[in-house]
C-alpha cells in the first residue's frame, strides 16, 4: 500500500490498496477534518446544524445540491475532505461518506462507514461504500446519473432526488460495517489507538 502526499484536502491512495486500505484512509480524514480542520465546524455553524438526524440530513443535502457525481479513475483513489468535495464541486461514494461521518462525528453523533459489494457475479468485491449514521443509511450516490449529466437538472428535481434517495442505499448483497466511534470527549489515548485499527 502507498499513499501519494496529500495536496489541498484530498489523499491519493495509488492501485496496490484495497478497498480496506481505503476504508483506513478514510477513516483517519473524516477524524482529521472533524477534529483538525476548523472548515467542518464552521461549516456546522454557518448550516445552524443540531446534533441529531436533522443535522445530518441537512448537512448531507448541502453536499449532494452542491456537487456531482465524478468517479475516479481506475488506477488512483481519492478521498476528499469536505472541503475539497465542495471546493473540487464533485466527488463519489468514497468522498460523499467521509465528508457525512466527518460531520456526524463533529457533532458526536454515532457513525460508520458501510462497504457494500454490488457486483452478484462477485459478491465479495466491495465496490461500493455509504455512512450510516446511527441506524440511517445515507448514500449520496443514489439518484445521481453517474454520466455527468446530473448538473444540468433543474434544482426542484435535484431537491426531489435528494429526499427521496436520503435513508435509502444501493442494492447488494454483502457488507461490512466499520464504526466511527471516537467522539470529542474521548481521551487522547483513544485516538491515538484508534488510527491504527481497521
């Protein structure tokens, strides 16, 4: 596994990671931006978020009305911040969920990241991820066109496409559920054994 240097807000994880590889990277940026990076809490600020379902919600429909849906290419992952996803004005399955839980565990709300495998040909390949953010799956890829056309729907549709995609997830047939379970009130020590683990 190797990781290109971080530029702007987003990590490059070249191809000789897995999809657990990148599950780590994300984890450790949805800490770093809850934690070390005053964008998500302002963010919250400027949003009026409560510390509940209705905050996320609303945080998450900010992110999907503001982006669009890019994949990456084959050989490179990224995994953008928050910032970075509404700076770049795209972002995918990878970026959508970081930026989700960095918010949720800015608010000290339970989280975790879901990797799905939607491939029934190969229903170990975990080729897709969503938060979750207590029992609600929140996956921003839903309902967005995947072929760049997305930007050129009217926003009342985008709006529509939001509420009726928020709490729903992608059809599949395994996954694994990996929580972010470090909130503020957590000691040092916590944190600093939790970036290691998967």
């Amino acid at each position: 596994m190797q990781y290109l240097p971080r530029i702007n807000g987003r990590k490059l994880v070249l191809n000789e990671g897995n999809q657990f590889d990148t599950v780590k990277v994300m984890r450790g940026m949805i800490l770093e931006s809850a934690f070390g990076d005053n964008f998500v809490n302002n963010l919250i600020n400027a949003l009026q978020l409560e510390p509940n379902l209705n905050g996320i919600k609303k945080a998450a429909k900010h992110f999907y009305l503001n982006t669009f849906f890019d994949p990456d290419t084959p050989e490179i992952q990224t995994v953008r911040s928050p910032r970075r996803l509404l700076k770049d004005r795209a972002g995918n399955c990878v970026d959508y969920s970081t930026a989700v839980c960095s918010v949720a565990t800015a608010l000290n709300l339970p989280c975790s990241l879901v990797i799905a495998a939607t491939n029934p040909i190969e229903p170990k390949n975990y080729n897709h991820v969503f938060a979750m953010v207590g029992k609600t799956p929140i996956d921003l890829v839903i309902k967005q066109d995947q072929t760049g056309k997305e930007k050129f729907i009217p926003a009342r549709k985008r709006n529509a496409n939001f509420n009726s995609a928020f709490g729903a997830i992608a059809p599949h047939f395994d996954y694994r559920i990996y929580p972010i379970n470090y909130t503020k009130n957590a000691n040092s020590n916590t944190k600093r054994n939790y970036r290691g683990r998967l």
